[in-house]
DNA sequence: AGTTAGGCTTAATCTATCTTAAGTTTATTT
DNA sequence: AAATAAACTTAAGATAGATTAAGCCTAACT
C-alpha cells in the first residue's frame, strides 16, 4: 500500500473505489536535494505529502534574514497554507533537505477530493486540529521560554531531525543568530 | 437565528432536523466579568462559542510569569484544543474580559455532533485550517519581526480589542515585560 | 586532489530587553 | 467618599542577544 493510504488511514478508512478516486488526484514527484517546491512570492495551488526524505520552510524578510518556519519530516503534510488556501502569493519557500519523493495535488483537485470522499473533510479536520495545536504550543515556547530552553526542547523533541539540519537552520527556527546559539551550545 | 448558527452557517448549510439535533448538544451560560471557564491543570473537556462578550486565554509559568495566548472577541470559538483533544491537563486558563455568554460543548456531545451531522466535519475542518495558518503567521511574526513591528501589527488587527484589554495584557501577549512596552509607546 | 563556499566558533562591542524599585494614575472595593 | 489594589510610567543597572569580524573546519565543485 502507498504510504500516503497508509497515512489516512490511520484516521479514517477509505472503500476501495474511494481509494483509486483519490490516487488519481495526486502526482508522485521526485525532488533532489536542496530544489524548491514552493517559492516565496508566488502562488502556490500544491498541497503536498513527503513521502520519503525531508523538507524546509523559510522565509526571507527584507532585509534578507532568514526565519525558518516549520520542517517536514517523512510521512508530513506540508504546504504554504495561507498560500494554499487563500490564493495569496506564498511567504515561504519550501527546500528539500536530502532527495525526497513527494505526493503533489492541486487546489482544484484538493476540493474535487473534500466533495467526492466525505471522509476526508474527517481526515483533514483532525490534521488541522493536531496542526493548530502544534503552533499554538509553539506560540506559547516563543513567548514564554528562554532561547535555552527551547533549544533543548528542539534537540529532545525531533532528535532525528537534528541529524539532518544545520545549526544555522535550528537558530533560524528558534528565532536567534547561529552565532549566539553556538554560544549557548558551549555551556 | 441564533449567533451559534449564523456562525455555523457562513461556511456550511444545515437541515432543520439537524439544527436542532446541533442545538441540543449546546448550553447556554452566561459569564461574568473575570471568571474563569478553563482553569490551568485542570482538565478541559469543553468547547466554547463566544455568543457575547470576550476572553482572554493566558498560561502561568513556575515563576509566576503570565503570557496571553490568544484573546476570542465575539463571534470566536475557543477552548484548550490541546486539553480538549488528547484529555491532558489544561496549559490554560480562559478569563471573560467582560460579561459574556457563550454556549458550551462537551466533548462526548462534541464527537457526537460530528458523527451525526457530517457538514461538522467540514465546518471545523475550515475553522482548524484558518486557525492553523493564524498561528503560523503568528509564529512568523515572533521569530522574524522586532517588538515594535509586533506591536504596531497588533493594534491594527485588533483596533476593537486595544479597548478591552489592559496594556499588560497586550505585553504578555506579545512577550514582552509591561515595563518594556510602556517604553516603546513613549517613543 | 585542490579549491572554494559555506558552516561553525570565538571574542569584542553594541543594542534590546529584563529587573528592580519608586512614584503616579486609574480602577475596584468597602 | 475613602481606602485599597492594580495598572501605568520612569529610570538605573543588569543580562540576553545582535553585530561584526576573524579564523578554522567541513562539505561541495572542478
């Protein structure tokens, strides 16, 4: 079975007819290291599924400081939303970390599925539930935790993550410069 | 009409025999002033329509150090998603600004709805969706944006809530110290 | 294999933000 | 209306974090 079946169907389960439906709305694209999937400042109908490898999103502000927004392991749900959903042009772009293989399905496609397999309105409503939760925790990391602290809890919470960033990219996701995260690190 | 449905409504229509089976689910309560409906470590098995009147949901750290969370103006559905979802003890407390009203969901009743009336799922489906890309804007905003940018930002998404609300709170909303920000509106 | 770009470290200096504490104003309670 | 508590302001001194710049190390490119 795909990975992506096996992925839903941890929440809900899909007849077999469903299931071909909604093979067919997605393209399995691969993606080589460090190629963009997502560009900021243009639009962005893709909602994707990583399938293997890994990814990240960044955003870059005028000044050219760079602030990293979310990584997508193996096995994730990743797109600009806002973008998504909203037809905006994206804030973020979206980097393959290592070689990756992606499930792609376009804007139109995504509604088509939401109307033809009622489960997955089910689906998608728990994933953005678990998503929401996820930042709103992040927001409160942000503003109530020392830089320290969250960086261990960083480190504790994706330790297989940190085999594959940067240092660079971890300071840019907790909001700090590499240099003053490397300061920590050598206490 | 009720506000619950008007609200319910804007993204998704509902049969007459299931407005009611919907509205059976709720109770109405009204709140004064400064009480609290979620208190942190507790558990928090209900979800919130804000039908009047407006909250404020803030996290208590061991020292004592308060941060805002969220504020839900009217109109706002609000709960301890995290507590509500996985049965955990709540990170939160959620204190009426004002006297309000909101009509209450118990989780059991919460599940229930959703099996019986399918156009639920996709009605939180679109309200998890929406919620997920404010916070992650919201955790945009943190890492890449200085205080100031923070603040400005905040008091022309939120002209109404400036009025409601005491200058600390905005502060531990934004993570700042009271002291701190009454600086920065000097300038 | 040699070269180059980028990542990591360290340290000095500068700026943002916190802490403490006092004084003042505004809101709440009696 | 008086009394009390809480919010807001101001300022001095302390700490967290940014900036700049140099040197070193590792990974990518030819």
């Amino acid at each position: 079975m795909t990975t992506i079946l096996r992925n839903i169907e941890k929440h809900v389960s899909l007849g077999r007819s469903e299931t071909e439906t909604l093979l067919s709305f997605f393209q399995n694209i691969p993606v080589s290291k460090k190629e963009l999937i997502i560009h900021q400042g243009r639009l962005c109908d893709m909602l994707f599924f990583v399938e293997s490898g890994s990814f990240r999103a960044y955003h870059l502000n005028k000044d050219g400081k760079e602030s990293t927004i979310m990584f997508a392991p193996e096995d994730w749900w990743v797109t600009d939303m806002n973008a998504f959903l909203n037809g905006t042009p994206s804030l973020l772009s979206l980097e393959a970390l290592e070689d990756s293989k992606i499930y792609a399905i376009g804007r139109k496609n995504f509604d088509l599925a939401l109307d033809k397999i009622p489960q997955l309105e089910r689906f998608f409503r728990i994933l953005f539930q678990r998503a929401y939760i996820r930042e709103q925790l992040r927001v409160l990391d942000n503003i109530s935790l020392t830089t320290e602290e969250r960086y261990l809890n960083f480190i504790s919470k994706y330790p297989q993550l940190v085999q594959k960033v940067t240092q660079k990219q971890i300071a840019s996701y907790l909001g700090v410069t590499p240099e003053f995260l490397s300061s920590l690190k050598k206490k």
